[in-house]
C-alpha cells in the first residue's frame, strides 16, 4: 500500500525542515491494531527534540500520541500492521529559534507483521569514501546527507544498503539502521559512541534477548573487516523494520538463528 501522509500544518515558507532540515524524525509502531513500544518512542521523540533545543509542546504527552494514532491510523485508517514515522519540524516564526513553534508531519508504511524478518535477504557493501560522524546528534534521527548519498550509491550499484563507517574507519550503522553481529552465542552490536543510531526496537530486541539468557549481548567498536567473521548478521531499522542481511561482497551469512531469536521475541508481545 502507499505511503499515507498527515499534517498538523501546511506545508510553507515557515518550515524549516524544508528550508534548511531543521527536523527530528522518530518511528512509532503498530501491530495487530494496537501501538507497541509506544511509551520507549515517545520518551525517545522528547529525547531527540530536546537535543535539537526544539519548543516541545505542553500538549505533547503519550497520551497525545496514544489518541492522535488510534483515532486516525488504527481506526480512521484501518491500518492494522506498520510503521508510523514522525517528524517534528520547527517553524520559522520567531526570533530566537529555541522559541519557535513545531509542527508535525507523519507517513505511515503498511506492512505485515512489524517483528518479523522480511522474507528478502539484503545485500550490503561498505562506503569509504564518506562517514559519519559520531557525536550527541549522530545517534537520533535527523537530517543526514550521508545517508542521502549512501543510499544513491546502493542503488546505482545494486545494493539494498551500504555499511557507513566514523572518522575513526569503524562500523556505525547502515543508512537506515542498525547492525548486530552473531558470532557463535555472542551478539556484536556497535556502541552509540561510534555513531549508531538509539533504536527503540532494536533496544527491546537485546532486553529480551538479554533477560532471557538467549544470548550476549556485547557493544563493541567494530572494525570494517569484521563484518567478514560473523556467521550471521541482523539489520534493524526503525523506519523500515527488521531484515537479515545474505551477503556483503564476497561472503553470504544464514540467518536461521536470528530468525527464530526474532520469532520468540514476537511471541512476548
């Protein structure tokens, strides 16, 4: 289905997402008619405005949130299963910017199951020629034109994603989202110090798999080369949702025990 798109507001010269990527962006999810995780997005929305020094609403609460989705995606809609993501734009209508009012805008993708490996195994490959940095903004969801360049790159090279690499020549994170590394019973993930994005969704896939003993859940600085040594590798995106990755260059990886991990953790919910 296509995307579906909400405003508080029109689109206009006052907004400064549009005028300049004044924006912060987090994903809110739906599954089987019912909003999931929505207290860790929602504390994570506020997190991100407050980094990007925005006038956060007094109206603003989960609550808010909770209404503004049920009312108008789950029921208005009949959106039963997706991915709701929300951006809060400031506007251009005061003198100091720390005042300025916000607004929002919202687009919904429809899919089956949020927490279910898309059937598709991604190919990726690492990008040298640029990175990302890896400082207090580097782990939300703003306005990034390395991941603009980066997903061009994939695409005029037949490529799912890229890997994009820190100043320091180490894993960050994919364009979209998150990479986590099985090697044996240990899972690899790279530290937000590195510039990997906060991820509700992944932060309550390793809680879980961490509470129950499934696996150990290890954050590493991760050198390029290691993608190589990993028998399987999981990405998971806020924005689009959860994929195995198959092959990077030369080597393929499974993805039958992520799969399952990822299966058991479906089942919690």
């Amino acid at each position: 289905m296509e995307n579906q798109y909400f405003t508080s507001g029109e689109l206009h010269v006052k907004n400064r997402a549009f005028l300049f990527g004044d924006a912060v962006k987090v994903s809110f999810f739906v599954r089987e008619g019912k909003l999931i995780m929505d207290e860790e997005c929602y504390f994570f929305l506020m997190a991100s405005m407050r980094k990007m020094r925005m006038n956060i609403p007094l109206t603003y609460t989960l609550e808010f949130f909770q209404s503004l989705f049920q009312n108008d995606i789950i029921e208005g809609k009949g959106i039963q299963n997706g991915i709701i993501n929300f951006q809060v734009y400031r506007n251009n209508d005061e003198l100091t910017r720390a005042k300025s009012s916000i607004s929002y805008f919202y687009e919904v993708l429809e899919m089956g199951d949020v927490l279910t490996v898309h059937s598709r195994a991604l190919e990726l490959d690492l990008i040298k020629e640029i990175n990302v940095n890896n400082n207090l903004l580097s782990n939300i969801r703003v306005h990034c034109p390395e991941n603009i360049y980066g997903g061009i790159y994939a695409q005029e090279n037949d490529l799912d994603d890229v890997i994009l690499l820190n100043p320091n020549k180490r894993i960050a994170r994919t364009t979209f989202g998150n990479l986590l590394f099985l090697e044996g019973d240990v899972i690899k993930v790279p530290k937000q110090t590195e510039g990997a994005y906060i991820s509700p969704l992944m932060e309550n896939f390793v809680t879980f798999l961490h509470k129950n003993k499934l696996a150990d859940i290890q954050e590493h600085e991760i050198i390029a080369f290691e993608s190589q040594k990993a028998e399987e590798i999981l990405l998971i995106s806020d924005e689009k949702g959860i994929f195995s990755v198959g092959k990077i260059r030369n080597k393929t990886f499974e993805n039958s025990r992520f799969t399952e991990m990822v299966e058991n953790w479906k089942k919690s919910f």
